[in-house]
C-alpha cells in the first residue's frame, strides 16, 4: 500500500467542535501493488464538504486497507494524521493503532541513503 492524506486548517472552523488552524482531513488516496512489477490499484476517499467527514474517511481507511501489508508513506505526516484520528474516533483506536504500526517512512530511507547535491 501506498497512503498519502490531503487536509485544510482554516482560520474560521468550518465545522462543530474544530479549532482554528485545525487540521481536517479531506481526502485519501491509496495505491496497491500486489507484486513489485504488477500494476496499482488505485482507491480514494474525498470529504463532502457539507459536512466532517473525519469519522467516515477513518471508517474506511481502516475497511480497505485491512490488517495486511507494509504501508509506505513520505514523512511523518500520515502518521500525525492517524494519531490525531484516534483522539477523534476512539472506537478505532486498536484498528488505527494496527495501522500505525504498519508504516513504512520513505523519507527515513531517502534522507538516510541518498546523496544528490540537489537535495
């Protein structure tokens, strides 16, 4: 699995129960490679902006993504998202804790392994 999270923070709430410059989810998208040379599968989730959607998007990141798999993310930020939802969504706290533990940062092994002066 590949995971990357977009989100807003706006000056003015635009939901109940979210502070200024809050952090609110929006959107995920997800890739699948069954192999390392097959092709991606490609799943999202995209808030209605009508309403908070947190609830929903943690429901059905944790439904698709299940309990198997590496999930490679590029920075921390997909893992402070997760936290943050399990403050949200406690009930999805041991599903979300089992996702936690199943990232794999590739800004680690980037950061660590690769010397390019335009970096």
């Amino acid at each position: 699995w590949y995971l990357d999270f977009e989100s807003l923070a706006t000056a003015a709430p635009i939901y109940p129960d979210v502070a200024p410059y809050e952090t609110v989810l929006t959107q995920y998208s997800l890739h699948r490679a069954d192999d390392l040379f097959g092709p991606l599968e490609h799943f999202e989730y995209l808030a209605d902006p009508a309403r908070d959607c947190r609830e929903d998007l943690a429901q059905s990141l944790v439904e698709r993504l299940g309990d198997r798999g590496s999930i490679v993310v590029y920075s921390s930020y997909e893992q402070t998202q997760i936290t943050a939802l399990k403050r949200l969504v406690p009930h999805l706290r041991p599903d979300l804790d089992a996702i936690l533990g199943r990232l794999v940062d590739l800004e680690k092994v980037v950061r660590t392994c690769v010397a390019d002066p335009s970096f």
